[in-house]
C-alpha cells in the first residue's frame, strides 16, 4: 500500500490528502484500474473524528477501492484538547470559512485525477463519502458546490453520507445543548460556517443541501440512526424524499439503533461502547452491494458471461 501525506491548500497547511493506494497486481475478477473513495471526516467543522478517518480508508480498501482521507480546514489552527473550558481553545484559523472545503474538496478530485494514471485509479469512478459535517461538505459540494466552482466543477460517480447535516432547517436536538462541550462546539461550528455565532435562518438556508438539489446529482447513499441526538435523522429522510421526487437515484438506510459519531460502528474501532452496534455495522455491507449496482466494473467474470450469452444467442 502507498501512504502518504499530501497538501491540498496552500494557505492551510493543515489542510491535507492522506492516501491509503493499493498496490497493483493482477485482478481475476476486476478490472485494472480500481475505483477510489475520497472521505470526510465529522467533527463539527471544529475537528476531525479519527475514527471516521483511518478505519473507513481501511474498510474501503478491503472492498477493493483505493481510499484517500481529506482532512479539510476547521476552526482551529490546532485540535482541541477539549470543549469545556472556552479560554483554553487553540487560535482560530482565519483561513477556515466555508465554502474553503468546497475548494478543498474538489482541488482533491483534481489531484486525484491528475495521477490517475501513477495511482491505478479509474478517474471516472471516483466516490464521495461524508460523516455529520463531513457529509455536509459532501452534500454542499453535491448540490450548490456547481454554482461556486462553475466550469471547474468534478463531478463525482457516487456519493454516500453518514448522519450528515443535509437539510439546515430541520431543528437541532436540545440533547445537543444540554452539555458545555455541545453548546462550545455548535458555537465554532457556526462560526466557521457563516462568520458568525448566531446565524440567521436565512444564512443558514444559503447553505443547504436541501433547497439546492438538483437532477444532474450523482447517485447518493445515505444511512442514519433513529436516535441519533445530534443531526436529526428527519435529514436523511426528507433529504432522500428531495431525492427522490428529483429523480436522483438514492438509497437510504434509517437505523433504529446506533448513536452520532458511531462512524463503522464496529468492534475495531469504536471509542465508546455505545459506539458499537450491530445493526449500524451493516451500513459498510450494504453499500458495498450498492456500489457493485453503480460503478462499471469491466471484470474478467463480466466479460467470460457476456461471452456465453453470446455464444447462447
């Protein structure tokens, strides 16, 4: 496998590409050239869940699909010890606002693509893959990322979101304020999201995924659990009923249990053991079925059972 740690926005130096490559070799049932994920970790756009990061990439290559982890600008110049004493926050990093990860986002496709050929990377295949605020990153870049990029805009072959803020006007849960850490980090999120710590419901709405989608959307694959206290899983459902009524293919899986944050929702790597659960686990098997209907593999097995239809013809 090739590791490695590229830069992806000059005027943040904590903005990078981590890639997880698979080495090549002969595939019998693939084509050559393999798919790649790009992923977005969560964190309130204040830090990045570790958890949402390494383990997926891991995950994902397991399934055969190179990975690559994009640890986009946040609030802060440096991680957070924590969120409940405020005076002791690291500085805040002017160079962070929204939309700069739209930027980010896409400057990562562009590198991608251009080393396609040194990576063994399908260029046309290319997935998205967002958590809470990272998946709200994804479905920005998905829907109004277009109008702010214009000609410069790559469109991505799928995307998939895990408990992902997509529709701003669906209201907060009062779990979600009922603790310092909570209340610290809505407060940063926000700021870094609109300049402000108190947006107004019009700020908010000019940066919805919701109102802005679209018929030109690739397809999308969303999961979510029901008692998630944090994004309110009526996102995942009117976000794919928008979908839906749009003609965008879409898949949703709403899951009765599982908390934010669970990311694979695993054994391996969950940081609490309410993050394990065994039903939330299955979200990873599912989209990997949900990828073999949408990406276009040109394997060996394909080709041999064309052939024999053929032959039968």
């Amino acid at each position: 496998m090739k590791t490695e740690i590229l830069s992806i926005d000059q005027k943040d130096e904590k903005a990078i590409l981590k890639t997880y490559i698979l080495d090549d070799y002969p595939k019998y049932y693939q084509q050559q050239k393999r798919p790649a994920v790009v992923i977005c970790p969560g964190g309130g756009y204040a830090t990045l869940a570790r958890k949402e990061s390494e383990p997926v990439a891991l995950k994902m290559n397991g399934m055969g699909y190179h990975a690559f982890v994009l640890q986009y600008s946040v609030i802060f110049k440096e991680k957070p010890k924590n969120f409940e004493k405020e005076e002791e926050l690291p500085e805040i990093n002017p160079n962070a606002y929204f939309p700069t990860q739209i930027y980010q986002l896409r400057n990562t496709l562009a590198l991608i693509r251009e080393h396609a050929e040194e990576w063994n990377v399908d260029k046309d295949q290319l997935i998205l893959l967002g958590f809470s605020a990272g998946g709200h990153l994804v479905a920005s870049y998905l829907t109004f990322g277009k109008d702010i990029l214009a000609e410069n805009y790559i469109k991505p072959k799928a995307a998939v979101l895990g408990y992902a803020r997509t529709n701003m006007a669906v209201p907060d849960w009062k779990e979600k304020f009922a603790t310092v850490s909570g209340r610290t980090v809505t407060k940063y999120k926000y700021l870094c999201q609109f300049k402000t710590t108190e947006p107004t419901m019009e700020q908010r709405l000019a940066i919805d995924p919701y109102i802005n989608v679209h018929k030109d959307m690739p397809p999308v694959f969303l999961w979510h659990s029901a008692k998630d206290t944090s994004v309110n899983a009526l996102c995942a459902i009117t976000f794919a009923q928008k979908l839906f009524e749009t003609g965008v293919p879409v898949e949703l899986h709403l899951f009765a249990g599982g908390v934010h944050g669970c990311a694979l929702a695993d054994k391996v790597s969950a940081s609490t053991a309410n993050h394990y659960d065994e039903g939330c686990e299955q979200w990873t098997n599912l989209l990997q079925i949900w990828l073999k209907r949408i990406l276009v593999e040109n394997s060996r097995e394909k080709k041999e059972k064309e052939e024999q239809q053929g032959k039968v013809k």
